[in-house]
C-alpha cells in the first residue's frame, strides 16, 4: 500500500511540473529567441614577437641539435656489446 501511494505521489509532482508554464523570458536574456547573437572575437594567431621571444629564437637556432649516438655513449650502463 505504501510503495502504491508513494508511487502516485511521485507521478501526481511529475504531472504538476509538467504542466506548469514556464514564464516569458525577456528578449535580454541569453536563452531568449529573441535575444541578439553573441558578437565573436577574433581568435589570437599566436604569441607575440617580443624582444625575449626573438632572444629564445636566436639560442634554439644557434644550438645545434645533439648527436643521438654520442648522447647515447656517455650514459652509464650503455655500453652493450
């Protein structure tokens, strides 16, 4: 009897919410149809060319890149035959 009566507790509350009308939005309000669409930005291209952005780009390209075999033979335990 109570498993019935709080099931038509809970269906009478669904009902009651379902039906009720939602109110009027303002045409202000973002989910309004008639609200203006959102204005887009123009998304940044990249970082900036700066004085210390050139400073890292002149060291990267100053440094030449390591050997992957010569990295390799100084490590100790890497010496396989």
């Amino acid at each position: 009897m109570l498993r019935l009566a709080s099931l038509g507790l809970a269906a009478l509350a669904l009902a009651a919410c379902a039906t009720t009308p939602l109110p009027p939005l303002p045409p202000t309000h973002p989910a309004s149809p008639e609200a203006p669409e959102a204005s887009a930005t123009p998304i940044p291209t990249g970082l900036a060319n700066d004085e210390a952005a050139q400073k890292t780009d002149a060291l990267l390209k100053s440094s030449a890149a390591p050997d992957a075999n010569d990295s390799m033979s100084s490590m100790p335990g890497m010496n396989h035959p």
